[in-house]
C-alpha cells in the first residue's frame, strides 16, 4: 500500500513568516529523504502580474486557483501550502466584509492533516502588493482563530526567531504524529484525541483569549513536553 501524502497548511497574517517557515520546512523534509511539494502563494503570484490587488469580485477565482494547485501537486511524502484558500476568504471577509468565499475555503481546509498558524511575534516587513500594513495582522489573526475555531478544524500556533520557528514547529508536528493522518471531520467528532493527544500537548482553542503574549508562553510551556 502507498504510503500516505501528510498535507501541512500554513496559514497566518501579513508578514508572520509562513514562506521562509515553508521554505525551512520543505528544505527539512527534503534532508530526511523525503518527496516534498512546496505549494507556493498564488496571491503573491498574481498581484506581481496584475500590479494590483484583486477586486471582490476577482476573489473566489483565486480562492479556487490556491485549492486546484495543492489538489493538483504531484504524488509526494509531504506536502506544504504556503497558505490556502482559507487565506483569501478571511482577507475577502475583512477588506470586503464578504463571507461568501468561507464554506469552500474551509471544505478544502479539511483536505489537510495539520495547520500551523504563524504567531504575531515577527516585525511587520513590506513585501509586495499583497501587503497593507501592521494594523492588519491582529484583526486577519483573530478571523483566522475565528474560522478554524468556528470549523473545529485543529491548529497549531508556532512562534520564535529564525530557527527556533522551525523546531517549534517541527515540536507541533511530531507532538501530534499519532493522529495527523487523521481527517479533520474524524477528529472534529473525537473529542478525546482533538484536545489532547498521547504525547502530551493540548490542541488549544481558547477563543476568550488571543493575547500574544499569553498564548506564546502557553505554546512554549507545552512544546516543552515533546
């Protein structure tokens, strides 16, 4: 039997890191002898062609080109997106106040077995059209919690600098190894394995509290158990 694709999502506002965290990872997978695909930011793609950011009306085309080009990587061990269409709902919903784009960003979101969700600890740094401003992470950060949350689709937050950012989320990787080839409706429905798993680390969905500081010390006491 073929072994089976571990799909990670990377997901996260404005300037957190998740391409060099993708990046980091794929190079990672790859020195392991691993067969990885690296699903790059179509966004990024095409406002560089445009020279604009898309209209509202031009936001499910995208949505839907994100989601064809992970459904369309070829057969691999890994499989990383920088980013999903889930993306692009959440910024159509707060620069259009348009929620039309979340049932199917969220349905395509269940495809994967992991998402990592880049904390807000990084200097907000100017990088293309795609790209208002700091003022922007908090509120994209909390649709995004709200979305997954909402959707009881796990996550799993990584902070820190340069390469603690890659162990820590290798930490949340491997402390949910035992069921990250699980479904995310399998593990929506399991309530015993989608908070707390055998290696010891609380799947954290605190939607009361998203202070940065709070959750950081919390992430890094649980990374701790690995």
């Amino acid at each position: 039997m073929a072994a089976q694709t571990l799909k990670i999502a990377l997901l996260g506002a404005e300037s957190t890191g998740k391409t060099r965290l993708a990046q980091d990872l794929a190079a990672h997978f790859l020195q392991q002898g691993k067969r990885v695909q690296l699903v790059a930011e179509y966004l990024r793609e095409w406002c560089a062609r445009e020279g604009r950011t898309p209209r509202q009306d031009e936001q499910f085309s995208i949505a839907r080109e994100q989601a064809r080009r992970v459904q369309d990587a070829a057969p691999c061990d890994v499989l990383i997106a920088d980013t999903t269409a889930l993306m692009v709902a959440v910024y159509s919903d707060y620069v259009f106040a348009d929620t039309t784009l979340y049932p199917f960003a969220l349905g395509h979101q269940r495809s994967f077995n992991l998402t990592l969700l880049t904390g807000l600890d990084l200097l907000w740094v100017f990088d293309g059209l795609q790209r208002e401003g700091p003022q922007v992470q908090a509120p994209v950060d909390a649709l995004l919690r709200q979305a997954l949350v909402g959707a009881q689709l796990p996550f799993q937050v990584v902070y820190g600098q340069g390469h603690q950012r890659l162990e820590n989320a290798f930490n949340a990787i491997n402390a949910i190894k035992s069921i990250a080839f699980k479904s995310y409706s399998a593990l929506a429905t399991d309530q015993s394995e989608s908070k707390f798993n055998p290696d010891g680390l609380v799947q954290w969905h605190c939607e009361r509290c998203s202070q940065p500081d709070c959750e950081h010390r919390l992430f890094t006491a649980l990374v701790g158990k690995k």
